[in-house]
C-alpha cells in the first residue's frame, strides 16, 4: 500500500500495523505531530482518498470532522492506498 502527500507531491509505502504518522516518518517525511496518542490534534489533517481505521475506539474528531474526511494520522492505519491533504508535510532527506 502506498500513501500520497498533497500538496507537497511526497508519495511513501505504508507498513502493515503502523500509522501513517509513523510510515510517514520512516520513509523521511515529516508531517506535524506532538502526543502521538490522538488527543492534541496537532495532526489532524484531511483524508482526500482511501479509507483509514483508528487504534482507538474514539480519536480527537468530532463526528461532523470525521464527516467532513478529518482524520488523525498518529492513530489512523490505512486499509489500502490513502491520499492526505497536509500542506505542512516536508522531507527530512
């Protein structure tokens, strides 16, 4: 499974069992985070395509943000390719 970063253009494979947060990082793209658990929303970022499932029963969105394609990257695991809309997205590389 692949993940696309929009508008940067980074595109990177997700891990099986990780977050996107974290393939994200182990390929070197930086997207901006801080607790890593789902509550500070520092991540919060919009899913443009693709579905996502959350490690926790029920992340820091609300229901008309989950509505509305918000979604957590620290907590959310991609079901297959994904493609999010973070515009603070860079590469460490």
């Amino acid at each position: 499974m692949k993940a696309h970063i929009t508008p940067g253009g980074f595109d990177f494979a997700t891990e099986a069992g990780a977050t996107l947060l974290q393939s994200a990082e182990a390929a070197g793209i930086e997207l901006p985070s801080s607790c890593r658990n789902g509550t500070c929303r520092t991540c919060i970022c919009q899913l443009a395509a693709g579905e996502i499932r959350y490690r926790i029963e029920w992340p820091g969105v609300s229901a008309d943000e989950k509505a509305e394609g918000w979604i957590l990257p620290c907590v959310a695991e991609p079901l297959g390719d994904v493609t999010l809309d973070v515009p603070h997205a860079f590469t460490v590389f």
